[in-house]
C-alpha cells in the first residue's frame, strides 16, 4: 500500500481529479460505495495508461448495505462499477449497523478475499471495542483501520490498539478540511518554507499512518503529493502533537462511538 493516498470524498469529477492525482505521483485512490464515484474512478484507472497491478484502489460498504447476502451482493457490484476483477483494500464504511451486521458484513468480505475479489479487508471509523468483536469472533485482524485523524482528533486510543496489534492506520480529514490557520501550522509551515497542508501531511506520514488528503484543485492535488523532500523535528512535531482536543477536536461525522 503506498503510504501516501488520494481521497475522493464529494468529488463529482473524480475521473479528472484521479488523472491529475496519477500524474502528480499517487498509486493509490480511496473511494467507496457511498461516495458515488467508483466508477469514475475506474475510467481513470482506465484511461491513464497505467498498469492495474500498480495501483491501489479502495473502497468501503456503509452500514445501510451492512449484512452478509447484501455485501457478497456489494462487492460485485462494486467491481461492475469500477468495471476490475479485484480491489485492493476493501473497507466497512462505518459500525453503526450494530454486532451481529458488523460481524456478518465482515464474513462475507474474508469470503470474497478467499475468492480472489479482494486483496485485503479493513475497517473505518472503528473503535477499540468495534476491533475487539472482531478479534472475539475468531476472524482474521482487519490489516487497516481508516479513521479520522488530525492534529486536532489524535484518537489516540485506537491509534495506539492498532499500532500494537499490526492495524495499518489511515487518515482522513489529514489537513482538517482546509482549516490551517492555526498559529502553529503557520510558523512550522513558514520555517520550513512549506504550506501548511505539507506540514500536516508530514506529521501524519511521521506518525507512522498513511494520510488520504484529498482536493479537486490540480495545483493542490500536486502540491500535497510533494512532501518527501522535507522533515519534520523533534520539536515541530512536539509542537502539533499538544493541539489534540480529542473527540471535540473531530470535524467530520467520526462514529467511533456506535454501540
């Protein structure tokens, strides 16, 4: 998985926005069901000349499409849309749909991983005691958990679950929707002669996730792909890491919290 993804959340124009995407350098493009842009995403793949086999494309069942007949049914029509004949990461959207869907959603996901439909299966917006169920099912460990995460939302509890048990942490909301005026993004960003949202990335990256900022601006797109020619310190990332307002700091829907 390249540590560095392309998100497509609200965009309408993903085929362009993926094209712009591949030709500033990202091999890997989160997506989902919900977003309504599988397919668009899949024609870019398409027309970018690129090779399937050096990419890694993602996508994610939400709660509503939760349970074992509906997702076997999902996946396929997940990979109709993308028009492949297998996604690499495939995730569950969210666990609002309660244990016994969750559970049942995640069977048939292995199943399709043992059928070849899948390269790999993970979760988002799970909490410690969503990946405990999990554990406590007898099923495989997800190899990823994609949550909100930011300087602002650290989710350290589940960071530190996942760390500790292999869980491939992903980002979302890596430069807090474009809020990056904060004094402290702003000096690091002028001492390093960066924007903030390449600091933001850089801390994210630093802590050991896989950051998936996203954007519809070609200049941006390129822009936050740029970020392996600069680091950090000690004290830069000392800095972002006491901004953390835990679960008041969230910007985006983070149901970590479901029952």
């Amino acid at each position: 998985m390249p540590v560095l993804g392309f998100g497509v959340y609200q965009n309408y124009d993903a085929r362009s926005s993926c094209l712009e995407a591949f030709k500033a350098g990202y091999r890997h493009v989160d997506s989902a069901q919900m977003y309504r842009n599988e397919a668009a995403v899949g024609e870019a793949v398409r027309e970018s000349g690129l090779n399937r086999s050096d990419l890694f494309i993602t996508t994610k069942c939400a709660s509503r499409s939760h349970g074992y007949e509906s997702t076997l049914k999902g996946v396929d029509e997940s990979l109709s849309r993308f028009q492949f004949d297998y996604v690499d990461l495939f995730l569950i959207h969210d666990p609002l749909s309660g244990s016994d869907k969750r559970l049942a959603t995640y069977k048939a996901l292995q199943e399709c991983k043992a059928a070849g439909k899948i390269r790999t299966v993970g979760v988002s917006n799970y909490n410690v005691k969503h990946l405990e169920e999990i554990r406590n099912a007898g099923y495989d460990m997800p190899a990823v958990n994609q949550i909100e995460l930011h300087p602002f939302c650290q989710q350290k509890p589940i960071v530190e679950y996942c760390m500790k048990n292999s869980i491939v942490v992903q980002a979302y909301c890596p430069i807090i929707r474009g809020q990056m005026d904060h004094e402290v993004f702003t000096s690091i960003a002028a001492k390093h002669n960066r924007d903030p949202a390449k600091v933001l990335i850089r801390w994210s990256l630093q802590n050991g996730y896989v950051p998936l900022p996203k954007s519809a601006t070609p200049s941006r797109i390129h822009s936050n792909a740029q970020v392996f020619d600069f680091e950090l310190d000690a004290d830069d990332m000392a800095r972002i890491d006491a901004l953390d307002q835990g679960k008041q700091g969230a910007i985006s829907w983070n149901p970590v919290d479901a029952d």
